[in-house]
C-alpha cells in the first residue's frame, strides 16, 4: 500500500468489521450489562482471526499510537477549535468531500448515509434531537480531511491512562504502546478514581471525542452521550469499564446502546430523496444549532 497510515479502501471497511464482530443490533436495557455476557473468549477472537488484513494493520496502527501522551496532545491540537467557522450545512458538505473507496457498489455521499440513518430514527417515532444525532454523528470524521491518519479518526474507543480491557479487539497489539512499559498505566484505574465518571476519563483520539466537543453546548445530555460514546463498544457491547463510571453515565448509556443499532445497520443503497426531506431538516438544525460553530 501507497500509505502504511491508511490502511483500509475506505473508512466503511472498520464499520463492516464491526457488523460482522456485532451481528445482532443491541437493545437498550434497563441495566447497564454486556449485550451478551454469555459469549466466550473464543469465539470473540475468531473476529480476529478471520478479518482482513488491512483491518488488522488498522487495529496495529491504532493500538500502538493511541497512547496516553498522543492523545493529550491531540486534544491541545484540537480542541481549541480554530480551524474552521462553518454552519452544520457547511460542515456536511465538507465531510461529503471525504471520498471512500470501500463500497464501489454504490455512489451514495456521506451526507446520504447520515439522512438513512437519521430517517430510521424518525421512522421509529423518536426525538427531534435522537434524529438530528443520526444526521451528524459522523461529522468528526472531517478529521480525515484535516490529514489525520485513519487510525485517530475511527476505530473502537477506550480509556487511555489505565489498564486496556481484554474485550476490546486485537488486544495484543497494544504491545506496541508505549504505556504498555508504565506500570501506573497498566493498574485498573491507572491515572483515575473509581466511580469518577467517564467526564473525567480521557478516551482514544477520534471522531467522537472531536464532534461532541463542536457540538455539546447546543445538545441534550443523551445527545452528547450518543455522539460522544457511539464508538465505545467496550464498554456498551461489552460491559466493560463500569469501575470508572458513576450513575449518570449509567443512565445515559441506555441512550448510547439506543442509537447503536441505527449507527451500524441503516445503510442501504438507496438514495434517499433530498429535495423532498430537505425542509424537515433544515428546520431542525436550525432548531438547535447557531448559524455558525467553531470546529
């Protein structure tokens, strides 16, 4: 490949993998437990076994840079949000110039899968913000567009500065990550408090972390959950990392394990039909978001 740092054709190819990893969509729960307690070690790494080789490479890549230390830096790069001034319109169609070459069996935009997703949540009678959640959830991922690797823009999220989970996938490659060699990160809650609350926590560099720090003045708490914790399938496929949450992270992940099944299983080939579905959402952006945000 032309690009060690990008090793998949397209962004897609990691939410595939995951399809394949989570076949069955997670119902929200009244309790916070693993969608399936029951599934055993070997069969979780037959998902390991059986992936493309580019998604191993991607897994290599991410598990061994998202250290402790790459991540605080990111967050100093970043989140000062200087880089752009756009409306959320703006920012949709820049995302659309994100091309992804994983799917050649379909010319859809990135702004079209959003609409399927958040169509299937309004289909489904749910809230004006859980719909306007399924239009933007993956707008962080113009982090592509500002040259970051694939492997700090998308992937499975977890806690840096403490012990990885064994749950979360290709965990041998964390081998690679120099907080593997610090002994203080390698305890249960390394740098953290039990019960702290994930607010507290830092997670692995991405998409998620990005939007809900552009997004999170202007949306309800399960919407910031949502987009901020959409990619942590440790901890709301799995159950893992309860030791760091406290009572209000385990409310708001019913909301997390909520929007999940609409993340991974409402793309089609089907275009939805802009012109008629327009109207509807510009007045719902228009509802919660100013006319401009700093990204």
């Amino acid at each position: 490949m032309s690009n060690s740092n990008e090793p998949l054709a397209g962004l897609e190819e990691w939410e595939d993998f995951l399809k394949v990893r989570y076949p069955e969509p997670a119902k929200p729960e009244t309790n916070f437990q693993a969608t399936d307690p029951e599934k055993k070690k070997e069969q979780f790494r037959n998902y390991e076994s059986d992936a493309r080789p580019s998604v191993r490479e991607f897994y290599r890549l991410n598990h061994r840079h998202q250290s402790y230390d790459f991540v605080q830096k990111k967050r100093q790069d970043f989140l000062s949000l200087n880089r752009r001034e756009m409306s959320i319109w703006e920012a949709l169609d820049y995302l659309n110039t994100l091309v992804d070459d994983s799917d050649p069996d379909t010319d859809l935009s990135q702004l079209d899968h959003l609409v399927q997703t958040a169509e299937q949540i309004r289909a489904d009678g749910h809230p004006r913000w859980f719909i306007l959640t399924g239009l933007i959830h993956d707008l962080g991922k113009i982090l592509c567009l500002y040259g970051e690797p694939q492997w700090a823009v998308v992937g499975d999220t977890f806690p840096v500065g403490c012990a990885w989970s064994n749950r979360i996938v290709f965990h041998q490659f964390f081998a690679y990550n120099p907080d593997s060699n610090n002994k203080q990160l390698q305890t249960k809650l390394g740098v953290y408090e039990e019960g702290c609350g994930l607010d507290k926590v830092t997670m692995s560099w991405g998409h998620d972390e990005y939007l809900y720090h552009v997004t999170k003045d202007f949306l309800p708490k399960p919407a910031q959950y949502m987009i901020r914790y959409h990619s942590f399938y440790p901890a709301h496929r799995d159950g893992e990392y309860n030791y760091l949450m406290n009572d209000e992270d385990r409310e708001m992940f019913k909301w997390v394990r909520a929007f999940n099944p609409y993340d991974l299983y409402t793309k089609s080939h089907q275009k939805p039909n802009w012109n008629e579905l327009k109207p509807f959402y510009n007045g719902l952006v228009e509802e919660y978001f100013p006319p401009k945000l700093r990204f």
